[in-house]
C-alpha cells in the first residue's frame, strides 16, 4: 500500500463542497453492471414458468437435436440452428423437460446482452451516461420479454450475443485497422451469431451505420472490401434458412390471410411505426399482432403510417448534422429490423412480433435517451420536469415488464391475453386454447373453443382433428367421425 505523507499535528484538511461533488456518486467501473443486475432481477421473476404449448416442446424436448445430441443434421421450426439446439441441449441434460434450465440460460444471456449493449454505445463515443440509460432500457423494456421469457424465443438473445460481440470487434477494427484479429473474430463471431439464428444476416448493414456515424479509419476500398466476406456470408445463410423452411413445410401461407399490392404495401410501413408507438407505450403487448380490416379496408392508421415513415426519415435526415443521434437511431433500427418485415406470408407468427425488436430497439433507446438530454439542454427552465418524466416512464416499464413476465407464465394465460386483447390470429388462437384445454382433461372447455376458432376460420382443420378426438373420448361417435373425416379430406398422410 503506497504511503502519503502526513503532517507533524497529524491533522487533516477537510475536503471542500466542490471537491466533495466532484467524486462520482456512482464508480465508473460499477457503471456497466446496474443495469445487468436490474435486468436479472426483473427476468428472475419468470424462472419459474412453464414450458408453452407454443413451440417449447417442439424447440425442446421433442426435438431430436436436443434429445440425441446431434444438433448440426437437422431442422426444427423452420430453422436451422445448431447452436441454439446446443443450448437447449444442455439444459435437457441438466433438468430433461424442467423448464428452470431453459429460463435460467435465456435470463444468463440477456443480461451478458445488456453488457454488451453498454460497451457497445462506449464504443460508439456516446458517453457512459447515455451507454447507461441505454444499456437499462434494453435490459427492461416490455417489449424483451418475449424474447427472453419465451423458451421458444431462446435463438433471439443467443444470436444477439454473438451479434454484439461482432460488432464490438468491428468496431475496435475501424478504429485500428492494423489490428486485423478483430477483423476475424468479428467474421467469426458473425458466423456463430447466423448459426444461432438467421436474423442476424442483417449485421453488414449494421456495419455500414456505424460506419456513418464514425468514420472509420480506412480507405473506401477496403472498407467495402471488408463488407464483402459478410455479405456472402448473410446470403448463404439466407438461402439456408429458406430452404429450411421449405424442407420443415414452414412456408405456407396463414389461413384466410390474403393482401394485395396496395395492402403488402400498407401492412410494411404500418409495422415500424406499430413498433415506434409499443416502445413508447408498450401496452397491451401480446404473442401475436394481425393486421385487420373493417369492412375490406385497412383504417386510418395504416393509410397515415407510409407519411409517419417518409417524415421521420426526412427529418432525421435534414438535421442529421445538428441532431446527428435521430439519423443514427433509425438507421439502426432499420438495419436491424429489415429481414423481419412483413413482405410476405408464411408461418402463423411471422407478420409482426415483439421478438423482432430485440436488436433493433437499441436504434430507438439511443435516440429517445439522446433526444431526452437534448430537450434539457435546450430548456433549461423545465429540465428538472423532463427528468421527473423520463424517470416515472422507466419505473413504468419496470412495472409492466413484471406483468408481462406473468403472462407468460403457462399456455393458457399467453393465449387467453391474446383473446382478451382481441387477436385471434384468425381463429388460431382459439385452436391453441382448445388444444391447451384438451391436454388437461377440460374437454368442454376445449371443444368451446374448437367451436369459436372454426366458427370463425372453418380452414383451421386442426381444429377438426382434435375436436373429433374429443368427440370420441366423451362417446359422441357422429360427431367425431365426421369431424375426423373433414380433417382427412386435408390431410389424408395422418391417416393413422
């Protein structure tokens, strides 16, 4: 322990207010870790919830990836994702259909996000007071918790694990491009983040924002020239994931979900701006979110949406120099978010969906926390109540990142809060209740809502299959051949 000397009388000057205030409340090497601790704590609250009857069995333990090990031959989910079949692997051989296992690795990895998201914004020269506001609402906000409550959505975080780290290793290459092993490991890092989940393709154009908010020190040429193993890469694993898809039958349109052009077109820009307003006021949030017509048309909200788009970019855009953050908020957002917007129909849970914005949020944190200091800055007079504001909005995310945790706490409540919120997915929402229903022996209940799901969509011939099951099991012959007989007209190879 160094010495320091020390006067004759032995007495000691007192610190004045100024030095005293100038001492960090807070050291900067705890900074990182509030909001990984919050973040813990918030999603530790869901340890305890259950495997869903929405794809946890089908991602777990029926999934011969997981029970057997052999995580690089197959394809589940429309997916091809050996590293996250890895992870459920592990937890199978921990606690086999134990739900604690699976929640707890999904909880371990978002918070190491939460690390990254706040080194990344270091990285990114923004200061560590908007690295930990940002890095907190990424660790809270709503909007992750199907990402991170859902045992199905486990490929989200563990792809954006890999992701950070890539762009963190990008990021210190641009910066020292002699350091050419972090240009590797962030190929590397790449490579594992696709293997995890194929949404993280999107990382060149992630590259080229960042490259636009921070110069790099490199030549055009190379710099592109280092775009180019990326590129490659993302279109191997796009065309990967699309023949996935085809071989697991994952490709098929979603019952009685028809757009033209016009509507394809209304339904695109509707969805960002769907997702700004549920990160602003994320109420209401729900497994699934359809896009629905009154009387064949689209309200008025998705006729404005294509104006909201064009007049966030074209202001972010001309005051990019003065309020350089909005350009690079959206950018990001977008880059982000650009694979996962509804071009098309396929799959039940595809057109939009919280999980899509676990990345993609940090675009929209960076410019909400910097667009809230600026307002400061600008007035003064009213600061101390645009602080109050932004503090009472993050204790309110807090609040209802609790209550969503919860909603996910079994099959039942997840579907049931999609009813009552009013998205019945087109009758299939009902179809998975029955189904939840029927497994635990409420045979009534579960042919209410076989009644309610094909009432309202009479092509869910699932419905028909098990609802005949039911009609056997309680000796109501009729009914149950001829629903059987309905679903084998659709489905003759179930024979059996």
């Amino acid at each position: 322990m160094a010495k320091h000397p020390v006067s004759k009388s032995r007495t000691t000057v007192p610190k004045t207010t100024a030095q005293a205030s100038s001492a960090p409340l807070i050291p900067d090497r705890w900074l990182p870790w509030i909001p990984v601790i919050i973040g813990a704590l918030v999603f530790s609250t869901g340890l305890t919830n259950q495997l869903l009857g929405i794809d946890d069995h089908t991602a777990t333990v029926d999934n011969p990836a997981v029970r057997d090990f052999k995580i690089f031959s197959s394809f589940n989910l429309g997916m091809y994702a050996p590293l996250t079949w890895a992870g459920y692997a592990v937890a199978y051989i921990l606690g086999k259909d134990s739900p604690f296992w699976y929640h707890l690795f999904s909880m371990v990895v978002h918070a190491v996000n939460i690390y990254l998201v706040f080194q990344l914004m270091l990285r990114l020269d923004t200061g560590k007071k908007t690295a930990l506001a940002v890095a907190l609402l990424f660790a809270i906000h709503p909007i992750q918790v199907e990402s991170v409550a859902w045992i199905a959505g486990f490929s989200t975080p563990l792809f954006s694990m890999f992701y950070l780290l890539a762009c963190l290793r990008y990021l210190d290459y641009t910066k020292q491009p002699g350091q050419i092993l972090n240009y590797w490991l962030a190929l590397l890092m790449f490579v594992l983040a696709c293997l995890a989940k194929s949404a993280a393709v999107t990382l060149p154009l992630t590259f080229m924002v960042f490259d636009l908010w921070r110069k790099p020190a490199l030549s055009r040429t190379r710099q592109w020239m280092g775009y180019a193993p990326f590129l490659l890469i993302s279109l191997g694993f796009g065309l990967l994931t699309l023949f996935s898809r085809d071989q697991t039958n994952a490709m098929v349109e979603t019952p009685g979900v028809h757009f033209n052009a016009l509507e394809r077109l209304q339904v695109l820009f509707y969805t960002p701006v769907w997702y700004w307003y549920k990160l602003l006021l994320p109420f209401k949030l729900n497994i699934y979110y359809s896009f629905d017509q009154v009387n064949g048309q689209f309200p008025w909200p998705y006729l404005a949406a294509p104006v909201v788009v064009a007049g966030a970019l074209f202001a972010a855009w001309r005051y990019r120099r003065t309020a350089p953050w909005a350009w690079f908020g959206l950018l990001f957002f977008f880059a982000n978010v650009s694979v996962m917007l509804p071009y098309f129909s396929h799959g039940t849970f595809e057109f939009c969906a919280d999980h899509y914005n676990y990345l993609a949020m940090i675009g929209i944190c960076f410019l909400l926390v910097h667009g809230w200091l600026a307002l400061q800055a600008k007035w003064p007079d009213v600061s101390g109540l645009l602080r109050a504001a932004g503090y009472a909005w993050l204790v309110m995310l807090v609040v209802l990142s609790l209550r969503q945790i919860r909603v996910w706490k079994d099959t039942n409540s997840v579907v049931s809060n999609a009813i009552e919120k009013g998205y019945y997915q087109n009758g299939l929402m009902y179809s998975a209740r029955g189904k939840e229903f029927g497994s635990r022996g409420k045979v009534k209940e579960a042919i209410q809502d076989f009644d309610k799901s094909l009432e309202i969509n009479p092509e869910i011939y699932e419905s028909y299959k098990f609802r005949g099951d039911l009609y056997g099991a309680i000796r109501q012959y009729e009914k149950s051949v001829a629903d059987l007989n309905i679903y084998l007209k659709h489905a003759p190879n179930d024979a059996e």
